[in-house]
C-alpha cells in the first residue's frame, strides 16, 4: 500500500521515483483519513442512502438500485466501482454517458435528480474505505500522488 511510487508532474518524462521516509509516513496518515473519514460519512448518510434506495426501487421497480463497473486504480489494478443507479439497465454498458447521442433516453427521471446533485456519487465512499479510491491529497508542491485516479475503464 504505502510502497507506491510518484510521478512528477513537472517531469516531461514518465520517470517513477520512490518514495522517502516522511512521503510513506504521509501515505499511512493519509489512508488512516481516508478510513476514518469515509467511515464516518457512510455512518452519518446511511439515512441517505435508505432513502435514496428506496426512491430508486420506486422510480424504477425493475432496475437495482446500485450500479457497478470495473475501473482501474493505482498501479493499474481493477476495481469494482460503486454508485446508485442513474441509467436504465438497457443502457450501453462501459460507455461513457457523454459519448451516447441522446443520453436523456437512458437516464432515469429520478437519475437526473442524483446526476446534478451528485448524489449518485455517494457509494465510492464504500470504495474509499476500502482503498480502491482514496480523497485526493496533495503531497509537496508539484508532485501529486495518483493514488485514487480512475485511469479508465476495462472492457
């Protein structure tokens, strides 16, 4: 976990570097916010999520109520990614909304609602408190961790 490397940014190469002493401290203390944080938030907006599921399953009875697609992550490992179901489940799979040609026909009305608000967004706390993500943090001045960039998707 903590023995990953950097890339700077600053580098018009794509040199890795390993990391010093004080940058792995940094990166325990880090993944201890990112547990404690994403706990605390999963507990206090459980009754979100409730209701949110609920809504879901009423504005849609057929679709389940969570969406899930590989992503990769550090060091090119895959992931399950997590969110609420914002798109009907006759929508083209590992396809970027943004690239379909009339998008509204697959978006949910009530997917509309947790698009803008980004509340669709919410379950990748559980992915943060599993360490598939992380919250972005910066580290020094011009070097910047990719430890929870989603690189792409995997077909």
């Amino acid at each position: 976990m903590v023995e990953c490397l950097t890339k700077r940014l600053s580098d018009t190469k794509n040199e890795w570097i390993e990391l010093t002493h004080q940058q792995k401290r940094y990166l325990k203390v880090k993944r201890l916010l990112d547990i404690l944080i994403s706990f605390a938030m999963l507990v206090l907006l459980s009754p979100v999520f409730l209701l949110v599921g609920i809504a879901i399953k009423l504005d849609s009875p057929s679709e389940k109520v969570w969406f899930q697609q590989m992503r990769v992550g550090q060091n090119n490992r895959g992931f399950v990614l997590i969110k609420f179901r914002s798109m009907k489940s006759d929508a083209p799979e590992d396809v970027p909304t943004r690239n379909f040609k009339n998008s509204d026909q697959y978006i949910t009305p009530l997917g509309k609602l947790l698009r803008r608000t980004s509340i669709d967004e919410l379950p990748q706390l559980w992915n943060v408190l599993k360490g598939d993500m992380s919250f972005h943090w910066f580290l020094t001045k011009g070097t910047f961790i990719r430890f929870d960039s989603v690189m792409g998707y995997i077909n």
